[in-house]
C-alpha cells in the first residue's frame, strides 16, 4: 500500500472583539488587535513557505476574516477558500469527522475555526498542546493515502506558533 502525506493546519481565530448584546456571536469581528495577529501569523507561514492547497473556514465573521488574511498573505486562489458551517460550534467527534470527510485531491489544508473543539483535537494529536490561544497555528503530518486514515495515532506534529 502506498503512502501518502497529507498536512492539516488548525488555526484558531484571531483575537476577536468582545461579546456585546447587539451583535450574535457569529457576527462578532475581530479586534484591532486581532488582525494584527493574523497578519503576523500568516506571514510567519509565508516565510516558511507553508502554504496550504485549501482553506476552510467556519462561517464566523472572526473566523473568516481571519482566514481571508491568511489568504491574502500566502496568495492562496480565490477558489482555494471554502467556507461550511461544520466548522462552527463542533464537538470534538464533530471535528473528527470533517477531518475525515476532507477531499482527497488536496494534500494540504487549512481549518479555520473555535476553541474547544480545535485545541481538542490538537491536544488529541499532541498531548503537550494543552490551549490554542487565538491566532495559534499547529500543523500535522500524516502518512496516510486518504484524509479518514488520519487520525491522532498517526499524527506527527510539525510546528505549534501563537501570537506572542
């Protein structure tokens, strides 16, 4: 059987604004200071020519401006940016599962998403990993053929940066 590897990022928002009572939570924006971060992490990716085939977001206004940044920073195509609502509000076994559901045709992607659920499975993953701050960055390896074989077993972790 051959293998193949297959690199996931997870990527927790960027610091958003706070909570208000006139704004939903999935329209919360992200904080000045937020997008500054976003734009530090995404360029320290750039620079280590990481750059993914696929970017997928939560539906989030946080979340989707943050990975929109990203976009920008690394040149990732238009049609390279996908956004679904399995990626907002998710359990842990959620996460799993869209991990697993990811196409096979892209051997890098990029999840753009929310605490618990992504230090969780980095935790998962890595053990040491025990908080994604906001605008943290883990990448894993796996050496698998196909996204569902992936699986915190076969995680190899590669880097873990946050915002300093």
């Amino acid at each position: 059987m051959k293998s193949d590897k297959r690199t996931l990022y997870l990527v927790r928002h960027a610091k958003a604004a706070r909570m208000s009572n006139q704004i939903q939570d999935i329209d919360r924006p992200l904080h000045e200071a937020g997008i500054v971060e976003a734009y530090e992490m995404a360029e320290l990716l750039f620079q280590s020519k990481d750059i993914p085939q696929l970017i997928i977001s939560s539906p989030a206004a946080r979340a989707m401006s943050t990975a929109l940044i990203f976009q920008r920073v690394l040149n990732v195509p238009d049609d390279k940016l996908k956004v679904t609502d399995k990626l907002y509000e998710v359990t842990l076994n959620d996460l799993y599962e869209v991990v697993a559901e990811l196409d096979d045709k892209y051997h890098s992607i990029m999840l753009f998403g929310h605490n618990p659920s992504f230090t969780q499975l980095a935790s998962k993953m890595e053990p040491a990993i025990i908080h994604m701050s906001t605008g943290s960055v883990v990448r894993f390896d796996f050496e698998v053929e196909k996204w569902r074989h992936s699986s915190y077993i076969n995680a190899e972790k590669k880097f873990f940066v946050f915002p300093k």
